[in-house]
C-alpha cells in the first residue's frame, strides 16, 4: 500500500481497501480490567508512538481524576501534545477539553462531523480528523493537582509510504482574558454596541497565524460575558476578517458578524448542532455566563499560499472587554511557524471557580 485510502462512505464501503488497520489504547496489558493510563501529578505520557507512514482515522479518550469529586477545571489542565515526523515542537498543543470542541473547562453532549464528545455528559470524547504522519508520537501532560486515569484509542492506518503532498495536521489553542475593549460609561447602548468603526483589523482576537502552505478547516470560540450591564448585552458583533497571503485590509474573505461566521442568526439563543456548524453553549439570559460556538470548514476549506491570519472582532470595532478562547484546526506543509507560548495552569483557569 503506497498511498492511504480516500474517506470511507456508505457508497465506497464495498471498495477494496489497502493498508493495515492499527490501534494504540489503554488496554491492561496484564489482561486484567485497569484498561487506563495513570498519569501523575506533573507527569508526561504518551499515549501513541508510531514509526511507519500512517494516517490517523479516530481518537476516542475519555478522563477522570483520582479524587471524588473530580478536580475542578481538569479539561483545562491536561494538555494534549502531537509531534509529526521527528519534529521537536509540537504540531498540535491545547487543552484537551478545547481539543475536542468545547472550552470552558466544560464537556457538554454535541455532535459535529470531526469531534464530538458524547454521553455520559459529554465526557467520551470523539475526533475525526485525519491525521497522515511519517512518524508521530500523541502525549498528555497532566498538570491537574491529583492522578488522573486517562482511557484512550488512537486508530490508524498504517502503509509503506506515504505522498509527498500530503499536508500535516495542527490545532493550536488562544486566550485573552478579558479582550481589550473600550469603557462604556456615559454611551448609549446603542452607540457602544453598533457605533465606531474599524479600517484596519488591528485589535482583532486572532484565531490563527501561521506560515507555509495549506488550508484552515475551522474552530471553536468560548465566550464569557464579563459586562455587567442588565442592558440588551449581545457579545457578538464583530465581523470575521481572513487576512491571506499577507493581503491588507479590507481582505477578499471579510464578514457582517460573530454568529454570521456560525452560520447561525439574529443574536442565537438556542443550542443547535450540525456536522459543520453550531452553537453548544448559547449563554444565559441576556447571553450571560458561557457560550461556545463551532465552525468546521471540511466542505470549504480556506487555502493560502504562504501565511494566513484568522481574526474576529471581539463586539463591533473590538469595544467589547470579554473572556475569549479558541481552538484553530488547519493542514500545512512543514516545517511550521513555532507555536505560541502554551500558557500555565493559571492562564487556562475559567474565571469562575464552580466548574468541573
């Protein structure tokens, strides 16, 4: 088998396939029933380490910590590492709650096409993004303050070489706590909402910057509604603006709004999935508190040449002063632009304290 198979589908299920099927998982290798990793306090562990060409096909994990109750944010302080072909820095780097679809520190039943998390609550986490690799090595880092146990499937295929044109997988994840707005004091709420203007895209919370070749294929963005207002308080506003190639603004991929770029409408108040687009979170009255929408572009991806920079306004020219957070999903020929600095335990905590 010298190149991998095209994706699977009720039409081609009855093709011949190459390749071999594999699995790296958290079995007991005694046979008996302990099938989970122990990860200590602080420890790193890999969970995958494959030295023959392959593609990743499907992840499943699910986690817990060795205290009762579990440890509180536990989804922001595991860290999910994946390294392609040899490399040093990691190509994928994020919480591992963020990794798979939903921050907040939080996991919440919702189905899209390539991640999902499931029930119980949430909690049996789901990605099906394919990942082709020379070599690759997938590792947690277990920064909670207790042992966690940690059950896995890394499935793959494995072949004897693979095309030169096949694009690396990379998610990073992003914060700004809060996004630097402006004060609305003494403003109509009119005016703070919809007025002012933006010609440049500066200030802009940035999802994505990276170097090279490839295409972006979506993410997810948390928000926390910091405003204390009881004023009509809509955080979304901004316009999404792709900036490509190193185009100024305004750039050929310009938006009208957050919840346009959603694919959703008119201010959502409603939990909505679908395979590309949906909204997991829809915040509280008055969109207080929590929300988390998703956005996956495995229909339309967004190709550049040689650098790509993915932003949206935080509120309408950037007023808005509200918790931000984001994983990024794109493919790109290596080596790629180094990661930025992955932030400590304490640059990942959600504001509020309450949350498991």
């Amino acid at each position: 088998m010298t190149r991998p198979n095209g994706p699977a589908s009720l039409s081609t299920l009855a093709q011949a396939r190459s390749g071999r099927r594999m699995r790296a998982s958290s079995y007991d290798r005694t046979g008996g029933n302990d099938d989970r990793l122990h990860v200590q306090p602080g420890a790193t562990s890999v969970l995958a380490v494959m030295d023959r060409p392959g593609l990743v096909t499907h992840l499943w994990v699910t986690i817990t910590t060795a205290c009762s109750p579990v440890e509180k944010n536990y989804l922001r302080k595991i860290v999910l590492r994946m390294f392609w072909d040899g490399e040093a820095l990691p190509s994928v780097e994020a919480p591992i709650g963020d990794f798979f679809g939903m921050g907040h520190a939080r996991s919440r039943n919702f189905v899209s096409a390539p991640l999902q998390m499931s029930p119980e609550d949430g909690k049996g986490f789901n990605c099906w993004f394919p990942m082709p690799y020379e070599k690759a090595r997938i590792e947690v880092l277990n920064e909670c303050d207790s042992e966690i146990k940690i059950y896995y499937y890394v499935d793959y295929e494995e072949y004897d070489e693979l095309p030169a044109d096949l694009l690396r997988f990379h998610a990073v994840w992003n914060r700004e706590c809060p996004t630097e707005g402006i004060p609305d004091e003494g403003m109509e709420n009119a005016e703070f909402c919809f007025g002012g203007t933006n010609t440049t895209g500066d200030g802009n919370y940035v999802l994505l910057e990276a170097e090279g070749r490839g295409h972006y294929v979506g993410c997810n963005v948390n928000i926390h509604n910091l405003r204390d207002t009881s004023r009509w308080d809509w955080p979304g506003e901004g316009d999404d603006m792709f900036f490509i190639d190193g185009e100024p603004w305004p750039p050929r991929l310009h938006g009208t709004g957050t919840e346009d770029y959603f694919d959703l409408a008119w201010c959502p108040t409603q939990e909505y999935n679908a395979p590309y687009h949906g909204i997991i979170l829809p915040g509280d009255d008055n969109w207080k508190g929590f929300i988390t929408y998703y956005r996956y572009h495995v229909q339309d991806p967004v190709m550049f040449d040689r650098s790509i920079r993915v932003t949206l306004e935080h509120g309408h020219a950037n007023r808005r002063s509200d918790d931000w957070s984001s994983t990024a999903y794109w493919y790109q020929t290596e080596p790629h632009r180094p990661l930025p600095p992955f932030p400590g335990v304490d640059g990942r905590m959600p504001l509020e304290e309450e949350i498991l």
